[in-house]
C-alpha cells in the first residue's frame, strides 16, 4: 500500500513538473513575440522621427540637403495642416531632446518624462481658453494688425530749388566761362544778349504778340513775347558785326506796327536794351488762358522720382485751377524714351478735363534706356509739332523733367537747337527740371535751354531724401523748398501781369 502511494505522488509529481514546463515555454515564446514587436515598433518611430527631423526648419542639415529644400518641406506642410489632427507628428519619447539634431520642440516638451516602453507618440494638448475649454490649434500665422499697407505715393517730398540765369547773367557767363568744352559740345552761344520790352499806350507790357526782328533779308528772331512783354535776342557771333540798324515788326491783334531801331549807343557799343511802345492799349484779361505741357523724361533710370513727381504733377495742376479761378487751363503730357524701347515718344495733347489728364500722368512708368542719353530731341520735335498750342493763350509753359541729355544719332534731323527756336517762335517757356543722376554736361545743355527760352533752371536736391544722388549745380544762394511749392508759385506768377486791375 506504502509502494503504491509512493508511486501516485510521483507520477502527480512529474504532471506537475510537465505542466509547469509547458507553462514555462508559452510564456518564453509570448515575451520573445512580445520583444519582437517592441523592435519592429521602434524601428517605426525611428521613420517617423527621421520624416519630422527632415522637415524640421530649425536644423535643415539633418535631411542632408542644402537647407533650402529642409524650408521648402517645411512650409508645404503647415499650409497643409488646419488644426491639431493634421499638425506634424510629435517625435518618440525615446529621443531626448538633448540629442545632436533634434533641437526641444513644443511637441517633444508636451511628451518628454513619458513610459519609455510606450511606442506611440502623443500628439501636443490643446491650449485652453479662458473658459478652460480646448481651443482650435493652427499652424496659420495670426495676422499683424501694426502692418500698414502699401500706402499711395504722396505729393509734398521731393525738394528743389530754382535759378534765374537772366536775372544773374553775369554769374552765368562766369559758369559759361568755367567749361568751354561743354559749350563746344553743345555749339551754344549766349554770350551777348540783347532784352525787348514792348508796352501799350497804357505802359502795360504786352504779352503773346508776334514779334519779328530783322537786318535786311536776315531774320535775327521770330517768335512771340513773355507775359511780361519781353523777347531776349541773344547775338549769335561777334556783336561788332550785328548792322547799326534794326527793324522790327510786332503784330498786335489785327495790326502790325514796325519801326527802325538803332543797334548801337552813343560810344558804338551794342544797345542790350530796347524799349517799344505801341500806339494802342493793351487790356489784360480777367482769366487769362494757360497752356502748360510736361515732357518727361521715363526710362529706367527715372525710376527713383517718377512716381513721386507723377503725384505732385497732379496735385500742382488741381491747386494751379482752383487759385486761378480760370477755365481755359489746359495740360498736356510728352512721355519719351529711346529708340529701342517700348516707345520712343507718347504724346498726349492738351485737355482741360482735370481726371483726364490724371489718368494720362500715371498710364506709364520707367523702363528702357540702358545708355545715358535719351530721346529728347524726339520728345522736342513732338512736343511743337503735335501739341496744340494756343496761339491766343497769354502763358505757355514747357516743364522738361529729365535726368539725362539727348542722344545726338547720326540721323538725327531735328535737335534741341531747332526745339529752342521753336519754343521762341510759339513763345513757350521751357523749364527743366534736373532729376537725379545728372551730370555737369547736363547741367549746361539744361541752363541755356532755359536762358534762350526765358525759362528757369529747377533742379531737384538730396533734402527729401527720395531718389539718388543730385549734384551741387555751380550756382550759389539758391534756396531749396518743396518742389510743389516752387511750381505753383512759378506757374502764378507767370499769369501775374496777365490779370485785369483791381
């Protein structure tokens, strides 16, 4: 009986044993199987890691590129991502943030201190409102309230001054003096000048008559008088050989009235001034018309000042209209290049519509070029012979805004010789307005332009702080102002003796 216990236990002793083996090696093949799913899920976040480190703009050396493609990725995937489901993916927790490339993100922060053995990343919680509840997560930027936008181009900046050579003849012969080379260049002589003043009955000066000046068969000056009565004839050559004797013809409304003039004084010198009196009276208009052009200069290199002078062009010509109370106010624009260009000249021709003229102003912008000389002998020529210049508008004035001289082509039939004695015969004054970038030659070419045509020298200057550089002109005591200024007070003042009396 003994034996057979004996035998019972140990037959339940080896089933136990069995059993517990079996036991054993289950749970040996569970965590082996376990162990290989750990691995295959490690290797997994190590892909994940890697895509979010190639994307990461914060180190691009890490997608072993040049860094510019690192932000390119960057930005395709937030403009992807609108809200916290689709925002990149944080990286595992078994990357420490302290690791060479992985700089600490927001979302590694959120997950950092987490179970190292867990293998999914979590995502990074949502801000909470005030309210304490969860707020929608974007990757948009907020937009920046202070950021203006592009404001209009205003008027009232550029800064210029304004140089009457006839009223400091003495300091522009000494300018003259200063660079006979340019004088070559240019085959300008005004050296010697000789100023007519033609008045009425009533003393008042008489402006836009025809005035013709000859010796014999020779015509010295044909063209029409300022609105201050006066024709400058400057002597072309050796003043001992202008004849002793003068005519002159002055065509005053229906009549024409002649007379001989004696050239020389009483020591044989030449007479440099002549007073004519009409027998009739001249009666000055209530509102007076004005004719006033613009030719402008708009190749590449006016690209500096364009725009701003475009804005206070506009401005000048509405306050020119509103403080001369006149309806008979009319503007026209010369737009010119060089040959080559998208256009050599744009002609638009006199319009007294304010919004017409606007729109005409601001329909082109600088571009072309590429030399220094420009077309200006071809803007000249378009300017006299496709403008419709008022024969019975008592102002006319030629505002010539340019940064460079004109190209002289071998073709060239018409210059700025022929727009100087044209500008005489319609009596227009011509004012250049010297942009940037200038040069001495220029500066010469500009100033007798504006002697032969009793126009004034204007030049823009470095004040405003707009454009580039301007040169110093060789003039002294001028006074710069804003340029808006300047051309409103030169425009009224031109009209002055044009009014009726109070």
């Amino acid at each position: 009986m003994r034996q057979i216990l004996q035998h019972v236990l140990i037959m339940l002793f080896l089933g136990v044993f069995w059993l517990g083996c079996d036991v054993l090696e289950e749970a040996s093949k569970d965590e082996t199987a376990n162990a290989s799913e750990a691995l295959s899920d490690e290797a997994t976040d190590g892909s994940v890691e890697q895509t979010t480190n190639t994307n990461s703009p914060t180190d691009p050396s890490i997608a072993g590129g040049d860094g510019e493609g690192a932000h390119a990725d960057a930005s395709y995937a937030a403009e992807d991502s609108g809200s916290a489901s689709t925002a990149p993916m944080a990286p595992s927790t078994s990357t420490k943030s302290g690791e060479p490339g992985m700089p600490p993100t927001e979302a590694s922060s959120t997950t950092a201190g987490g179970d190292d053995e867990s293998p999914s990343p979590t995502p990074p919680e949502a801000p909470l409102d005030e309210d304490g509840e969860p707020t929608e997560v974007t990757d948009e930027a907020p937009e920046d309230p202070a950021e203006p936008e592009d404001p209009e181009t205003q008027s009232g900046v550029l800064t210029a001054a304004i140089w009457n050579d006839l009223e400091n003849y003495d300091d522009f012969l000494t300018f003259i003096d200063r660079y006979p080379e340019y004088q070559s260049d240019w085959a300008l002589d005004y050296d010697t000048r000789v100023t007519f003043l033609v008045k009425g009955a009533n003393d008042q000066p008489v402006p836009s008559t025809r005035f013709v000046l000859s010796a014999g068969d020779n015509t010295l000056y044909d063209g029409r008088t300022s609105p201050q009565g006066k024709v400058v004839w400057f002597v072309q050559g050796d003043p001992a050989e202008v004849p002793e004797t003068l005519r002159l013809a002055v065509t005053y409304g229906e009549s024409e009235v002649t007379a001989d003039l004696s050239s020389r004084k009483a020591d044989e010198s030449l007479k440099t001034f002549h007073e004519f009196k009409l027998t009739t009276s001249y009666v000055r208009a209530a509102k007076p018309a004005l004719d006033l052009a613009f030719v402008i200069d708009t190749t590449g290199s006016m690209g500096d000042e364009l725009e701003y002078l475009q804005a206070e062009l506009r401005d000048i010509v509405h306050t020119v209209k509103l403080d001369t109370s006149s309806d008979d106010v009319r503007m026209a624009v010369v737009f010119y290049k060089d040959r080559g260009d998208q256009y050599v000249t744009k002609v638009y021709d006199f319009t007294s519509d304010l919004d017409i003229f606007h729109d005409r102003l601001g329909s082109t912008f600088a571009s072309g070029g590429g030399d220094f000389p420009e077309a200006l002998n071809e803007a000249l020529a378009k300017t006299f012979s496709d403008l419709s210049w008022k024969t019975d508008a008592r102002s006319r004035l030629c505002f010539l805004v340019a940064d460079a001289p004109p190209n002289m082509y071998d073709d060239e039939e018409y210059t700025y010789v022929e727009g100087i004695a044209d500008a005489q015969e319609a009596g227009v004054k011509i004012y250049p307005i010297a942009a940037s970038g200038i040069n001495k030659s220029t500066e010469f070419l500009f100033r007798h332009i504006a002697v032969a045509t009793q126009g004034q020298y204007i030049f823009l200057t470095d004040d405003s702080g707009v454009g580039g550089s301007h040169i110093t002109p060789d003039i002294t005591g001028y006074q710069v102002e804003r340029l808006d200024n300047l051309l409103i007070r030169v425009i009224e003042e031109d009209m002055k003796p044009l009014y009726q009396a109070d």
